[in-house]
C-alpha cells in the first residue's frame, strides 16, 4: 500500500476501456435480431458441443425444420454446466419464448427448470433424455432399452454360445442403464441355459475408452483369450475394447458393438474390427422436435406413437428411429444419411 | 484503529490534496475512487446490452434473474477477497460448494432434518472443511494452491462416493432459499439500512481524519461514494419494487459484503490481512498473529462454502454432485478484475463483487441475444485477460520489467 502501488488506478482504467471498447465492437456485429411479427418463438437447449451430434445433427435439422415452418429458434448450449442451463432457461423465458425444447445436462436436475418455465406459461419438450418426473409435454428420444435388445439379438445370432463380456457406459445416465438393460433382456435366456457366460460386466466411468480397455484386458487374462463377444455401451468404450482385442492378435476375431456409428466406428466396421454400431437418426429426432414444438406451440395435439411413464406421468413419447449399421449395410446408410456418414474420412 | 491502519490511510491522503473536481482523474487513480472506472466500464456494458438486446437486458425481471444469476459467484467472491488479500488462495470451490449442496440436500431429503437443521449442518460441513483448510494453511504450512486444489479433487471423489454418483432431490422446503422475497417494504428497509450504514462510516472516517489533521477531500471520501452507492441501492430498489422483490440469495450478498468490506475497512483485522499480504516478514516483524488471521478468513471461507451451497441446491432444486466446475476460476477472475492482486496486499470487496457482475452480465446479455456459448466464452476470456494485465502492470517493478 505504497504510492507505487497507487499507480495501478490509471493503467487499469485505460485497459478496461480498451476491452470495454472491443467488446462493443465485437458485439455490434452480432445484434440480435427481434421479429415485430407474431412468430412462434422456440428455445432450444442442447446439453454441450462436446459429441458431434449436437451441433451438426439435433440442431442443424431443428433449425431447418423450424425454418420451413416459420418459427423463430433460440438456440443455446450449456456446456455441459447445470447452472448455466439454469441461466439460460432464464434468459430464454425473458426473451419471451412460446415452446422450450431442453436437452437436460443432468436429467435428475432438471426439474427446477421445467418448474420456471411453468411459473411463465412456458410448455417444455423433454429431448433427448428422459427428465425424471418432469411435468412436460412430451418427450423425444430413442428407445435405449429396445436399442440394446436390437444390439443384442444380432450378437446372439451370430454367437449363440460362449463368453461375453458387457461394457457398458456412464453409470449415472440413464441411457447407458437402459443400454445394459437391453442386452440382458435378450442374454437372459441364453445365460439361463448356461450357453453363454457372462465373464465381466461393468460399467464405465465417463464412457471412458481407456477403462473399457482395462476392462476387456482383464477379462481376457482371466478368460485365456476365450471371449467371444464385447457388448459396449457407445463406440468410445468399443474403441477401447478393440485396442484390448488387438493387443492380444484376436482383432477381427471377436464380435465387437458399439453405439453411434462415429466415422472412426464406421472406419473399424469396414476394417472387420468392429461388427456393428447402432445408429440413432438424429436428424429425424432435430426434425420431430421442431414439429412438436410448432404443435405445441398452436394448441395442435402431438403425434405420438407411444407414451413413457416418468415417474410422474405418462408422457406422450416420439420415438426415434435407429438401426444397425455393419459392413453390409454401410453404404446404404452412407446414401440416406449422408450428413452423418459423409463425415468420415 | 490500529498503527498499520493509520499509516496506511495516510500514505493514501496525503498525495490526496483538495477536494475540486479538478483533481478527479488524480483522485480516480488514488485511494477512494479507484472502482470508478470499473463502475464506469459496468455502466457502458449494461448501456451496450440495454441497446443490443432491444431493451430486455435492463428490464426489472431480468435484472432480478442476473442477480439471482450472480449470487453465488458474488457471495465467494467476497470470502475469495479476504484470502487473496492476504496472499493466499483457493481453489477448491467448485467441489466444495457441490458437496456442500449434496449435504444440504442429503440432510433434508434421507435424514428428514427440519430446514433449521439442515441450513445449520450444511454451514457446518463447510465450517468443518474451512477448517480443514486452515489447519493445514496455517499451521502445517502447505502452501494454499496445493491444500485447495487437494481439496478440489478429494472432496469431489467424496460427494460422488457419499451419493453414489447420483444426483440427490431436496427435501423441498429448501425452495424457500430461491423462491422467497423481501415485500417491497422490506426491501426498501434492507436497501436503505445498507445505505445508511455505509453513509454513516463514510463520515465517520473522514471525520476521524479532519481530526487527526490529514487533508481529506469531503467529495472523495464521502461524496462520491455515498452518493454512487445511493444510487445503486435506489436502483436496486425499483427493480425489486416493480418486479417480486428482492430475492433471498441477493440479501445474503449484501449482508456478507456489508460484513467482508466492514471487516476489510473498518478494523485492525481487515487492516492487518493488507499487512500480511503486503510483506509478510514485516508483518511478522511488527507482531501480528499471522497464523490467527489465516485460520479465520478460511474458516469464514467455509462458512460461505455452505451458505453457497444452500443457494445452489435451492436454485436447482437438486444437488448433482458434479455441479458447478470451475466456479473457483469465475471467482478469482471476478475478484481479479475488481482489483484484487493474485499477489496479495490489495483489493477490495466491492470491487471484486463489481467484477462477478461485470462477468455474469456478459454472459447474461450474449445469453439474451443468442450468442453461442462459444462466442460467449471468447468475450469473457477477452475481458479477464485486459484485466490481469492492467492488474501485472499495477504491481509495477514486482514481475520485473
């Protein structure tokens, strides 16, 4: 506390009016546009930009849609932050939004946000994952519990016997539960019958490749090599079980799954590496949502196909579709889905 | 008072002759006025948005939603202040802050504690970890950086360990916290009693130093200060006024800041925590219990730990044990910003909970005009940088030239 120190004032004021003023630059280009007509006006929340999906698929296929409907979208995503979807909810109802469309970043913490945008009149489409006792509209999503029994079945056709091993995802969400679920459900037999073993089953942390990969790798010390299937729970933790299978000559040699169909999946699939990835039609699922939003927001009923209970309610449920994706059927989803699987390289 | 606080107002007056508005910018760079520039650079900011945002931004329901958006940035902040002051720091927010709410939660919703109950355990746990910290700090000698960032991993492990990983729903009286407000009678009351209160000390001090004989300028030391917070606390009250009154976690803020800036200015211990960071051997030298003054600003750190976690699980009417990652960063960038020095030995309260709204009402305005996250994250980067580096080049000769 020196006059040394009291210099400090002048120098910091000149340097907050510096970036004060490249802030106003910066900003002035992006003024926001404000519609005087009575347009339909939606926010849309994605969780993160983290996986390829979000951005390039769930939002440019809302946006779109929207477009040709004549809505007007506000579109954010929450960095994988709870407080700042919070926020954003906030600040979407400020905004004056008709229809909210949230992707929840934690699907257990999300009710708060349903809750304020009711105190504003504001009806809210559940995307993606299922909020547990949310008191919204309807919900979006794929069915992971079927998926994984798709997953499952063609496992068991092609190896009805032997041991299995089951990698599954990111305990607390309730995607990679449901995935599991799935699997068991069509294993169940087969395990009764004791022609198939399962010799590991774990969940890992994150969807981590790396501990997917210690998975498999012990399951193969302790099984002498023998394992005949690696059931994943996405394609990262099937990477992880690959470079486990490879490390021990046996790549190619095992029935390996995952979910997504990444380009480097679709990459392993072509290779032989990787039998199969399930697919989840994301742009339907961007496209649906925009659709819904518009019924909602007119009053119009919702067309869905099923209802899923959320511990509060049945919610009426637009399923998505998804399907298989292996070495057969790559090129045919290449030509009708050419925004995802045009990606590779 | 005590000696080190008598020196050091003088060394600020007595460079600090007349009171003229002729002498503003010299007195802007000196002692009082130093946040003027910053209130300045808040000012043209929220003009900027106000005019961006069509006017939304400046609208009395989004300004009750930032300050409900700031809170908690704002309430540690204020305890981020009285660590930073005297050299030291934490970085263990985030993690302690979540696990805090999952104590809160845990203890309303499986152990059925009554709201009282839960509101004194949850401080407790916090207390319990600022201790913890102290320990170490101040009598193992562990530097702060590794003891928090310690903490930073180990007590996420434990919130995810204690809830399984799982995210835990309150019992919901808690809501109380975020959903209650001060009538419009009590909020003027609040706002003017703050003002008052400031007011009065203002004069108080420069009457103390007319009669101690130090030329002091009237304008600076109580004009212009009693006067901007006036109006701040006008502002605040028609914005809580016209929309639902002021909100519960904005009372808690103004309580603990009028209590870390009363702390800070007006005692020997707030004085004495400048010693300390100033030089720390002197500091020793001239008889001050360091290790007393350090084991307190980190317990009242964790006490906030847990007023912070009420906030946040009331807010998101749940405690994910995950939540909140990187708060510790957005609380010393916004103390950074207000002029607290990373080295120690200066800053202040209200300058740095002025920098935790500058930065939330960057991120509130581009939120409100749909700016992507990314863009979002470019501005508020941008700003902390100028900001660190006016703060480098305030410290002169000490990062060497």
């Amino acid at each position: 506390m020196t006059d040394k120190v009291e210099k400090s004032g002048i120098t910091r004021r000149h340097t907050l009016g510096i970036a004060g003023a490249g802030l106003l630059a910066a900003l002035v280009n992006f003024k926001a546009v404000h519609a005087q007509d009575k347009k339909l006006k939606v926010g849309l929340i994605m969780p993160n930009y983290d996986q390829l999906r979000w951005k390039n698929a769930d939002q440019a296929f809302f946006e779109k849609q929207a477009a040709e409907l004549g809505i007007e979208v506000l579109a954010q995503a929450s960095n994988a932050s709870e407080s700042l979807q919070a926020s954003q909810v906030e600040n979407m109802l400020t905004q004056g939004i008709d229809v909210l469309v949230l992707t929840p970043v934690n699907a257990n913490a999300a009710n708060a946000l349903i809750r304020k945008a009711k105190q504003a009149s504001v009806p809210v489409i559940n995307y993606n994952f299922l909020i547990n006792k949310g008191d919204v509209v309807c919900f979006l999503g794929r069915d992971a519990v079927e998926m994984g029994e798709k997953i499952a079945q063609a496992v068991v056709s092609a190896h009805p016997k032997g041991n299995y091993v089951i990698a599954a995802g990111e305990e607390s969400t309730s995607v990679a539960k449901e995935t599991r679920q799935g699997f068991l459900n069509v294993l169940k037999p087969f395990l009764d019958k004791g022609d198939i073993k399962l010799v590991s089953d774990q969940f890992n942390k994150n969807w981590s490749t790396d501990s997917a990969r210690a998975q498999v790798e012990n399951a193969l010390t302790k099984n002498n090599n023998d394992v005949v299937a690696v059931l994943c729970g996405n394609d990262g933790t099937a990477y992880g079980a690959v470079q486990a299978l490879q490390a021990q000559g046996l790549g190619g040699k095992v029935f390996v799954t995952g979910v997504d169909a990444e380009p480097r999946a679709q990459e392993l699939i072509k290779q032989g590496l990787m039998a199969l990835s399930n697919f989840t039609a994301f742009d339907q699922m961007g496209v649906e949502a925009a659709k819904a939003a518009f019924a909602v927001g007119q009053g119009k009923p919702i067309e869905a196909s099923a209802t899923v209970n959320n511990g509060l309610k049945d919610v009426p449920w637009i399923k998505i579709l998804n399907f298989n994706v292996t070495k057969d059927n790559l090129d045919q989803a290449s030509k009708d889905f050419p925004w995802w699987f045009a990606k590779q390289g | 008072m005590s000696m080190s606080a008598r020196t050091t107002l003088t060394a600020q007056t007595t460079t600090n002759k007349g009171g003229t508005f002729r002498n503003l910018p010299e007195m802007m760079s000196h002692g009082e006025l130093r946040l003027l520039p910053l209130i300045i650079v808040l000012m043209v900011v929220w003009m900027v948005m106000q005019y961006l945002t069509g006017g939304l931004f400046l609208s009395a329901r989004n300004l009750t939603n930032l300050s409900g958006q700031v809170a908690i940035t704002a309430l540690l902040t204020s305890g981020a202040v009285l660590i930073m002051i005297p050299g030291f720091i934490d970085l263990s927010l985030g993690a302690t802050v979540a696990a805090a709410a999952v104590v809160a939660a845990m203890a309303g919703a499986q152990f059925e504690l009554p709201l009282w109950q839960t509101i004194v355990v949850t401080l407790g746990f916090g207390l319990v970890i600022g201790l913890w910290h102290a320990f170490w700090i101040a009598w193992m000698k562990v530097p702060s950086f590794i003891v928090t960032l310690g903490s930073l991993l180990a007590i996420r492990g434990l919130s995810l360990v204690i809830t399984n990983a799982e995210t835990i729903s309150p019992s919901p009286d808690i809501l109380v916290i975020s959903d209650t407000s001060l009538s419009a009678t009590l909020s003027i009351a609040v706002l003017m009693g703050f003002w008052l209160a400031f007011a009065l000390l203002q004069l108080r001090e420069w009457r103390a130093r007319t009669q101690a004989g130090i030329q002091s300028s009237f304008l600076s030391v109580v004009g212009i200060p009693v006067t901007s917070v006036g109006i701040f606390a006008c502002g605040v009250m028609v914005v809580a006024v016209s929309y639902r009154g002021l909100p519960l976690p904005v009372v808690f803020v103004l309580a603990v800041v009028a209590l870390t800036g009363w702390l800070l200015r007006y005692t020997a211990f707030g004085r004495r925590l400048y010693a300390i960071g100033g030089n720390r051997q002197a500091a020793l030298l001239a008889g001050i219990n360091i290790r007393a003054h350090v084991s307190m600003v980190f317990a009242f750190m964790g006490l906030l730990y847990g007023l912070a976690g009420l906030v946040l699980v009331a807010r998101l009417d749940s405690a994910p044990p995950g939540a909140m990652q990187g708060l510790e960063l957005n609380v010393i960038a916004a103390a950074v910003i207000g002029g607290t020095s990373l080295m120690g030995g200066r800053g202040t309260v209200a300058g740095a909970v002025i920098g935790a709204i500058l930065m939330e009402s960057l991120s509130n305005g581009m939120s409100l005009m749909n700016l992507p996250s990314a863009y979002q994250s470019i501005t508020v980067g941008l700003v902390l940088l100028f900001a660190v580096y006016a703060d480098m080049r305030g410290r002169g000769g000490r990062f060497g030239d």
